[in-house]
C-alpha cells in the first residue's frame, strides 16, 4: 500500500533547507551586530570551501564524520541515545593504534586485525551501557556520559611512557608507537592532496545501515522496537537483547570513526588525536534524519563549514563562527522536523478521515438503494 | 517511511519503579543514623590506613566547593523534571553561566555576575522551553542542541569580547576571560579553630567530625549559602506550596492537572526557565567563585554529573544534596593527594562489598553473592599491592561512583510518571 509520496518527500527536503537558512540569517545578524560585514564572508566561505583542495579536505573530514553520524543514527533508530559515541571511538582508537604500532604482520593481514579490534573494543565499551541497562535498569544517557569521561581517563593512563606510550625524539609528543607503512590504508591519488581511502568502508557502512534497517527482519525488529517497546514485545521480539545488540552495533560502528585519521592520516594515536566527534555525529545524524544519503549530506555540510570558516580566519572574521551556525542548524533543525512532522501526521489524519466519510457515505447511498 | 528519534515517543530511563511500591521514605532519624554509621567507616578507614586527609577540613572545604556547582545543576534538573521536561541541556546552561558570570563579573562587581550567570542560564532554559514544550521536540535531542549552541555561541564570543581592548590588557585571551573580585567567605569566629585544634589530635570519629564540621565553617563563600538557601527553598516551594502542588502534577500527569484547570504549559516553562536560571547560578559559581575567571572548558561535564546526581538522589532535593556532597567529595579527592586517600577508601570498599557479598549468600542468591566476593578479593589485592592509586583513576572516581551507584539503586528509584513524555495542549480529550 506504501505509495510514493512526493509531497512528503518535498517536506522532508524543505525542513533542513529551512533550518539551514535559518541559521545562515542568524549567523549573519550574529556577525553583524558583532560589527562584521556578513554577506562577504559567506562569500570568502563559499568561494574557499568549493575550491579543488577544498573538496579533499571536506571528504576526508566527511569520512569520519559519516560513520560518527551512523554510530548514533543506530541507537537513535532504536530510541536508544548513544552519546557514548565519543569515549567508544576515542578509546578504540587508542587500542587499535597501540595494536597496530606492537605488530608488524603483511598489511592485508593487520589492517583488518586494526579494525577489528577497533570495532570489538567500540562494541564492549558500549556493551556495558547496554548491559546496565537491561540489567540494572539504568539510562543509557548518563551511562555512557560517565564512560566517556572513564575513557578519558584510561587512555591518559595507558598513554604514558613506559606503557604503552611511547616518547617522540624531539621528547615533546607522546603516541602509541606509529603503525608501520605497510598497514598504511590506501589513498585516492587525486592532487593537490590524496582522498583518504576510507571512504570505501564510509560507503560501504552506509550500504549496510541502509540494508540492514531497511531490508531485514533484525532492522524490522530494531525500528519497532523504537517505535514502541511494548507492541515489539507482544509481537514476540525479545526487547532486553535487541538493546543490547543495538549498542554493540552502534559501539562497532563507533570503532570505525577512529579508523579513517588512524590508517590514512596520524598513522599513531597522541594528544591531538581529533576529540569530540562523538557528540558531532549526535548532531548530524539529527541534521541527516538517521537516514544514509542525508547523514551523508550532514557530514559533508559540517566539513563544508568547517573548511569555510577556517579560511575566514585569514580575512578579519573569527573562525569561531562555525559554532554558531552549527549550533544554530542544529536547534533549528530538530524544531522544523517536529513541525513537519506534525503537519504530516494532521495531513495524514484528515485524508484518512475524509476517505471514512467518504467510504460512510457511500454506504449510506447504497442502503438507500437497496431499501 | 523513515522513523526518527524524532518521531518516536520520548526515551525515559526504563520505569522500573514496578509492583513493589516505591522506595520506602526515610524518616529522619534512620537519615541520621545512615550519616553516622558512614562517618564511622569513614573514621575507621582513616584510622586504620592513616590517609588523614579523607576527613580533613581542607578535604571538606574542597569537597563542599565542588559540590555546590553540581548541586545547583542537579536542582536546576529537578525543577525541569518535575515538571516533566528532561533537562539535558544543563550543561549548555552552565557554560552560558560562566560565560555570563565572568564577563558581568570581571566589569563589575561579582555579585552583578552572579546575576548575569543567572540569566544567561534563563535564556538557555527559556530555548530549551521554547523547543520542548511549544513545539515538542524531543527532550534529550533539544537538550544535547543547546549545549551545542551555548559552547559554539560562547566560544565566539568569548574570542570577541575577551580579546579586544581593555579586557585583554585585563589579562583575558580567547579562551579565557579577566579575573572578577572575589564573593567574600566567611568563617564561624572561634568554632573553627577550636574544630581545627580538636582536628589535629586524630582522635578516632572525634577528630574526623571535628574535621568534617570545621570544613563547613571555614572560609565558607556567601554563594554556598545562598546555594544552600536554595535548597531548602526548593523543597519548600516544590513540596508545601499549591504553585509547587501544580507544578509537580504537570510532571505526573499532565492531562490530570490541565482537566484541572492548571496551565500546564505555563507551568513548564516556569520550571525549565529556572531550571535553566539554577545551572547557570552553578555555571557563574564555577567562574566566579571557583576559578575567578571564565575558562573554556571549565564545566567538565558538571552538568551532566548534576543531573546523575538528582537521579541518585531519587529526585528529590535531599537525595540530591546527598548525591552532589558524594561527587563532590569525589572530586576535591583528585584535587587533594587524591591518590593516597583513594587508595584508603578502596578498603571501604572491600568491606562494602564483602558485607554484600555475604548478604547475598545468607539469601541465598550464590551468582550475584560470588560475583560481589571475586570483586571485593581483587579490590584487595588491588589494595594490598599498591600503595597510592594513579593520578587518572582518581580523576575518574566520580565517574566510576555514578555507575556504581547507579547501577545498584536504579531499580529503587522512582521518576516523575511523565517525565520526558512528550505532552500537547489538550491531548487528553
């Protein structure tokens, strides 16, 4: 009965474009009433952030951002609020790159161990909150916050000299010992800079969200289970281990967001190992409405806008813009949703209701009829 | 077809509240009887490890100040989800009360910053009401929008306003703001070096309350009490009062209370308003009182410990109280030789968990009684084979407790009934 819809669709396009207009208006007033001209820096914004470079930068920052974005869109599916995405990745990193740096097996061998053993350290560290959660009943929010925090303080003790730190020569950085070049993942050759080839596996998550959700009876299972816990238990759904199972896969998931700056890029895990991507992902998987394309769209804006504002720097203005539109999108965002939504539900709600009377009417006419 | 968070009614730590009643309440005298009782231990483990700093007055003193900020963050929680809007954007909250606090504060006097922090927080719950209760959204999605917004929102202007012109001859960069005067302190005249001297006898539960009693005298900042004060007002006007009757009933059942005639979204936005006014007063003690200066950064998460700490607290302003005064004192540990005093406490927790384990054992539930036993042996071992517990676990104790914590009481507590539910005007018709 599921018809195309294009009307639905229309809303579902107009809501982000809205938020995102939005937010541009009230950066412009931002940096207006901070006394900065707003329209030429959207323009040194775009100009910059569509240059050739440009483009490498904002796919490669769009990898990891992608698979962030995935990791919470698998719990949000499932009303399931992992904001323990970033210890997860942040501490899977760290074991796959102390790994990864210990080994020196033929790359096609240790590049799969590196992420495989990132992906089981993401799952187990979002395990626990699934466990806790089933079994002692406690929420996953405040669960997996104190474990990000606990993360952070595992990877500061684990990353000393003398463990599995390791001090550079200049005596300046400490780093888990780098991966050799043969466990390097491979690269696009494109210039000026090379596209990280982890994108591949960026896609191919993307696929196998996609697939997953969309087209097995676990995702079935998964989406109604989100939907209403107590009508997924009637239908004979075991809602404790699909908790449990959803934060395994949405801490595996979590694993991999480490992987694409790890393999093709830092090669080691130190201090300026990128942080906060887990609470970025929460933000674009809301931006891409759990979906994969607009996940996809989400983590190329946020580069987008990153490089942009970078660039501003240079030009009299304050990179520290970015926040504020992201901040903005954001908010603005999950308020048009909700308004879609809504309206959607109403729209829906009066054809249904109109078809009754229409069905009633019907009836009454052929009664009479036949009277 | 696409379901979204969104879409889908609002999460809520799952209702385990169940068939057995809610937790029991605690008269007065068992409340007394559970502090002394913890005093005890706590005097027995300083006896016995000599870590004399775990009761201290300086430990006390520390302990209060870092409980106060995650205390008025808790309170700004319990507000908001009384009246049945979870506020997990304290945070943002609380970093608009920093920001706010110190940039009134360094300019004028630090009580006008208090007053700014205050604000600025107000604006933060005001949006967090805004999106809540007038459009819907989703409590946890609009609560993690705001503390995206009020750290990119202040970051900018932190760069703006701290590193321009007079402030930053003042001594502000980017990051961080020029120092504010600080709130004055006050000590009780002569309690506090009596408590002081009887301390430093390390007599056996004496000195230890003398230590724990002398921290709460000494060099106490005004804006403790006024948190303190808050407190109490809290439970009075939430617990005695018919605007409190009214606004706890929109957190158990709203279509009850607006059958009633009650307003029921006025009375959210009240709540998540001074929720938000709450946090940011925690934000502004931050700035104001623990640091004198705005730092980015600065929160650490508090408010989201705050909020743990109410849920601890079985949402209610004691428990809470209790709840902040534990992560409190959890986090002045890793400010004060937290190694040593960490590593006492760990035998506090051998005996904790041995006295369980048997516990479980005598009730004969063997899996749960084996598990608790393995866990206290290792601890233990733990204990016997080290003598000072590294820098970053200390810096994770609070975190490490919340869990504990959490994970043995979750089950007992009991959440305002829609708490976090999505409620419209006139739904129930």
């Amino acid at each position: 009965m599921k018809k195309f819809d294009k009307e639905r669709l229309l809303l579902g396009i107009a809501a982000p474009l809205l938020a995102i207009v939005v937010a541009f208006l009230v950066t412009a007033l931002v940096l207006a009433a901070t006394g900065k001209e707003p329209f030429s820096a959207f323009g040194i914004m775009f100009d910059y952030g569509l240059k050739s470079d440009s483009q490498v930068y904002i796919l490669n920052k769009g990898t990891t951002y992608y698979l962030a974005g995935l990791a919470v869109a698998i719990g949000f599916r499932m009303n399931l609020f992992n904001i323990g995405v970033d210890g997860q990745y942040r501490l899977a990193a760290f074991f796959a790159a102390a790994l990864g740096g210990a080994l020196t097996l033929p790359g096609a061998l240790q590049i799969p161990m590196i992420i495989l053993t990132a992906m089981i350290v993401g799952a187990m560290w979002a395990g626990i909150a699934g466990v806790l959660k089933v079994t002692r009943g406690v929420s996953e929010v405040v669960s997996t916050i104190m474990l990000n925090s606990i993360a952070t303080a595992i990877i500061g003790y684990l990353l000393q000299q003398g463990r599995l730190g390791h001090l550079d020569e200049a005596g300046t950085k400490i780093s888990t010992t780098p991966i050799p070049e043969s466990s390097h993942f491979f690269e696009f050759p494109t210039t000026p800079t090379p596209v990280w080839g982890f994108i591949v596996v960026a896609v191919v998550a993307g696929f196998a969200y996609w697939f997953t959700l969309g087209r097995t009876r676990f995702g079935f299972d998964l989406r109604t289970v989100g939907q209403s816990g107590s009508a997924a238990e009637a239908s004979g759904v075991d809602v404790k281990k699909m908790v449990v199972t959803s934060m395994l896969i949405s801490g595996a998931m979590a694993g991999l967001i480490g992987m694409p700056t790890l393999l093709n890029d830092s090669y080691e895990y130190s201090g300026d190992f990128p942080v906060g991507i887990g609470f970025t992902g929460i933000a674009i998987a809301l931006l891409g409405r759990n979906h994969p394309v607009g996940i996809a769209l989400g983590a190329l804006l946020w580069g987008f806008l990153e490089r942009g504002t970078g660039k501003l720097e240079f030009e009299g203005y304050d990179k520290e813009i970015v926040g504020v539109i992201q901040g903005v999108i954001v908010l603005c965002v999950v308020i048009a949703y909700e308004v879609v939504r809504r309206y959607g539900l109403k729209r829906q709600q009066s054809r249904v209701g109109a078809e009754l009377a229409a069905k009633a009417a019907r009836n009454s006419d052929q009664q009479e009829v036949s009277a | 077809m696409s379901a979204t968070a969104t879409s889908t009614p609002p999460p809520a730590a799952p209702k385990v509240s169940g068939g057995k009643g809610g937790r029991t309440r605690l008269s007065f005298p068992v409340v007394l009887l559970i502090i002394a009782g913890a005093l005890l231990a706590l005097s027995a483990v300083r006896a016995v490890t000599g870590a004399q700093d775990v009761t201290s007055a300086g430990q006390i003193s520390a302990a209060l100040a870092m409980a106060v900020p995650i205390g008025l963050a808790g309170l700004g929680g319990l507000w908001a989800e009384r009246a049945g809007v979870v506020n997990i954007g304290l945070e943002g909250m609380m970093i608009l009360g920093t920001f706010f606090g110190a940039w009134a504060g360094w300019q004028t006097d630090p009580w006008i910053g208090v007053l700014a922090g205050v604000v600025g927080g107000m604006l933060g719950g005001l949006l967090h009401a805004f999106a809540t209760v007038t459009f819907g959204v989703d409590h946890i999605i609009s609560g993690i929008a705001i503390n995206i917004l009020a750290l990119g929102f202040t970051t900018y202007f932190a760069k703006l306003w701290f590193n321009t012109g007079e402030a930053a001859e003042a001594g502000g960069s980017p990051k961080q703001s020029p120092p504010a005067d600080s709130i004055t302190t006050v000590t009780v005249p002569g309690l506090s070096d009596w408590l002081h001297s009887v301390e430093k006898h390390h007599w056996f539960f004496v000195s230890d309350f003398a230590g724990i009693l002398g921290g709460l005298v000494t060099h106490v900042s005004l804006l403790t009490l006024v948190a303190a004060a808050l407190f109490v007002g809290t439970f009075f006007v939430l617990w005695k009062t018919s605007f409190g009757l009214r606004l706890r009933s929109c957190g158990e059942n709203p279509v009850a209370a607006e059958s009633l005639g009650v307003n029921v979204y006025r009375y959210k936005y009240i709540a998540v308003i001074i929720s938000g006014g709450l946090a940011g007063l925690g934000g502004a003690f931050l700035s104001l009182v623990t640091s004198h200066i705005y730092n980015e950064g600065q929160t650490g998460g508090r408010g989201y410990i705050g909020l743990a700490a109410m849920i601890f607290g079985n949402w209610r302003p004691g428990g809470l109280a209790m709840g902040a005064g534990l992560f409190g004192f959890a986090d002045a540990l890793q400010l004060r030789n937290g190694g040593e005093s960490v590593h006492a406490l760990l035998l506090l927790l051998v005996v904790m968990l041995a006295v369980l384990a048997v516990w479980k054992l005598y009730r004969k539930r063997f899996v749960p009684g084996v598990v608790s036993a393995v866990i206290a042996a290792a601890v233990l071992v733990w204990y016997l084979a080290t003598d000072t517990v590294p820098t970053e676990f200390v810096s994770a104790t609070p975190y490490v407790v919340t869990l504990l914590v959490l994970s043995l009481s979750a089950q007992r507590l009991r959440m305002p009934k829609a708490d976090g539910m999505r409620y419209r005007k006139g739904q129930g018709k």
